[in-house]
C-alpha cells in the first residue's frame, strides 16, 4: 500500500484523489477560464466525500441549523399572529 493512497469513505477502497476541474467556457474552440482545481473526488464512486467525516459533519450541522431557524421563524410567525389576532380584538 503505498502512502499517497488514501481510503474512500464512501466506497471504503483504496484510491488517489482525482482533482476536479472548473468547466470554463468554451468560445470559438477555445475554453476560456477554468481548469481551477476545485475539489477531488473518490475514481470509484466518484463521490466528493471521500475524506468523510469532517463534511458530513458539517453538513449535518448545517441542516440542523437551518431546521432551527426554519423551526423558530414559524413559532415567531405564530405567535405574532397569535398576539395580532388577541389585540386586535380589544380595538
Ligand atoms: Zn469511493
């Protein structure tokens, strides 16, 4: 096994990152821009989360907070209607 090697978390096999390139636009038959490296993918399962548990961490997180918030926004919602609907009926 040799060190540059690293194991997918996704497919559990043994791989060399393959970088992913930016597209770029194509003009006259000439690609303009691109060829950034912008990430690496898994050659097997061609997943970007070879490396795991960091990001899917942080995406859970992510998705946790944005529940959160999405879960707060409707109590606030509720309750200001809930409090226009009593007031408004002392006026
Ligand atoms: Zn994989």
């Amino acid at each position: 096994m040799r060190d540059d090697k690293v194991q997918c978390q996704c497919c559990g096999k043994w791989m060399v990152p393959r970088p992913i390139f930016s597209r770029g636009i194509w003009s006259n038959g000439w690609r303009v821009g691109g060829g950034r490296v912008i990430g690496s993918i898994c050659p097997f399962c061609l997943n970007e989360d070879w490396d795991g548990v960091e990001r899917v961490h942080r995406g859970v997180l992510f998705k946790t907070l944005a529940l959160a918030i999405s879960v707060f926004l409707g109590y606030v919602y509720v309750f200001v209607r809930e409090i226009l609907k009593k007031t408004s009926r002392f006026w």
